[in-house]
C-alpha cells in the first residue's frame, strides 16, 4: 500500500499544495485531474524523489521514503515523452531496465523477450525507436518500466502527444497491462474523460489542494466543492452551495406548461450532432452561466426555451 501524508510543497515558501493524503491500494489506479498550474506534476516528481517534499510523508509498502534519494525508491516515473534510447533496438531498450536487478545479459534477454511476447510486442523486438509510432513508443516505455515491477508506477500524461485515435488505442491497452500485471500506479491529466476511464478512483485538485477523491462516478454526481463541480461535472450552479446535475435538468419549448420545483428561461446558442444525438448549447441569463443538453427535439438557433428542475431532491449542496 502506498500512503501520501499530509503532503506539502512550497517553492520560495510559496505553496504549491498543502496536506495533501491518501493512500493507494496494491493494484489500484489513481487519476489526479485538474487544471494545468495546479501541481499535479510537481506531485508525482516529489512522489518519485525528484523534488524535496517540503511538509508531510511518504510511505511505500510500510516503509517511510520521503528522504530516500529518487534512485533508491520503488518506484518508477513515465512522462509526457517515451525517452527511449535512439541507439537501442526495443528488446534493447526493454533489457536495459533489468540491467541493475540482473547481471547476466543472458538472463535479462530472456525475460524482456518473454514479456514482449505476453504483451503482444514481440514483432516490433528488431525495431528501433524511431520506426514506431508515438504510441508504440510509448508502450515500450511501459513494458520497460513494469518489467522492473515497481512498487509504484508514476505517469505524467503519457498520452498528451498523441492524435486522438491513437490515444485512445494505446490508453485502452496500458489500462489493460496494468490490470493484467496488478501495478498499482497514479496517472496524471488534465482530461475529465480519461481520468474516469483510467483511474479506479479520481483525483481532483485545484486550489492548492486535493478536493476531492472517490469512485469516478461518485464525484461525478456527488460534488463536495464548488470547485469539483465548475471544473469536474456538467451541470449548473444555482448559487455557491447548490449544484444541479445535467441529468437532473430538463429542456423544453419556452412555451411548456409542464410545472417544476424551479425553472429559467434561455435561449440555443448553438447546435451539436455527436454519435446521432443532438446536443444544445444554451445560454441562461439569470444564472449568467451557459451548458450544454442533449434533447430528441429540434431546435433552432437563438429561440427561446427554458430549463426545468423537478424536484429540490435534485439539488446537490455543496460544502
């Protein structure tokens, strides 16, 4: 198990985080999401030992590591870009993460060989670094840094480089290599969606501290902040303790006479067809604030509708 306690960082005493805890179980997946500037990175460079921890602790599997040097800690960090060696073949590039836990060049031959084959890689073992994809390079990195079997596996949005479709591609089979071989790591980003996707739990951080962290799901529909709601749900605001869901909301003709607990006129700023549904853009006045609805009905741009509210039980207070 890994335990983050009460962790600070500061530079020039200014704070980058403070008190941020929690603990991850052997073979779980954490997403810390947020917006870029809130330290997320700085938090897996403390993690990994590549900055000082400035307040708080780190325990790794009971054992406290915050003053171990970066070299002498379990763990392994993977960042924005594979960083393999141009020089070495893939099979080189995996070996060479075995070349301090393993003196024979035999030995670790063998074992990178069949870990390339359990991973479905073997065909690219000749190959060298710059006859890959970004997102084949990045898999090599990967099966070099679990090959070590890592207490924690640190990835710092490892995917950030890639188009879409090849992102997709290659965040689905690290998700299933990590499960495979039961790591337990923490991935960092900035996408809501992938965060979700990846992580058994999700982190979120922002202002200067972790907010929130559960079941992608719970936070989802279970805000405990302002600030996880604006950044990390869809839905409205109604004042700076009251959060309304985007499945709890209700679009219609401004000519409806359905009654509800609450309702707002607005109007359709813009139209959006996305897997054969029709999302709206619309624009509330009286709550200054603008979200996006999918509805079967067809609307036209700039006329009037308003959006409804069924019940107060589908208000969400925050703390």
């Amino acid at each position: 198990m890994i335990s983050v306690q009460q962790l600070g960082k500061a530079f020039q005493q200014h704070y980058i985080f403070q008190s941020v805890d929690f603990t991850v179980e052997k073979g779980e997946i954490i997403s810390i999401v947020g917006p870029s500037g809130t330290g997320k990175s700085t938090l897996l460079k403390c993690l990994a030992g590549l900055e000082d921890i400035t307040e708080g602790g780190l325990i790794i599997e009971g054992k406290d590591v915050t003053k171990v040097p970066a070299n002498k800690r379990p763990v392994v960090m993977m960042f924005q870009q594979s960083l393999l060696f141009p020089h070495l073949t893939v099979l080189e590039n995996v070996m060479y993460g075995l070349k301090f836990q393993m003196k024979s060049k035999q030995e670790r031959q063998k074992k990178a060989q069949a870990f390339l084959e359990k991973v479905n890689m073997a065909p690219f073992a000749n190959a060298m670094p710059h006859e890959l994809s970004g997102g084949q390079q990045q898999r090599v990195a990967l099966v070099r840094a679990l090959l070590t079997q890592p207490s924690l596996l640190l990835l710092d949005e490892p995917f950030s480089s890639l188009d879409n479709e090849l992102r997709q591609e290659t965040r689905d089979w690290v998700k299933w290599l990590l499960k495979e071989q039961n790591s337990t790591a923490i991935f960092v980003t900035h996408d809501i969606e992938e965060a979700m996707i990846l992580g058994d739990r999700v982190a979120v951080f922002g202002e200067n501290k972790l907010q929130q962290i559960g079941a992608p799901m719970d936070v989802y529909h279970q805000p405990n902040s302002r600030f996880v709601a604006k950044f990390y749900c869809d839905g409205l605001m109604l004042d700076d303790t009251s959060f309304v869901h985007t499945t709890r909301l209700q679009l219609l003709a401004a000519e409806s006479e359905e009654i509800f607990f609450l309702s707002f006129d607005g109007s359709i700023r813009n139209t959006r067809l996305k897997h054969g549904k029709l999302f709206y853009d619309v624009s509330l006045p009286a709550l200054k604030q603008k979200i996006t609805l999918q509805s079967d009905r067809v609307y036209q741009a700039d006329e009037k509708i308003k959006i409804g509210i069924a019940s107060q039980q589908d208000i969400v207070q925050l703390t």
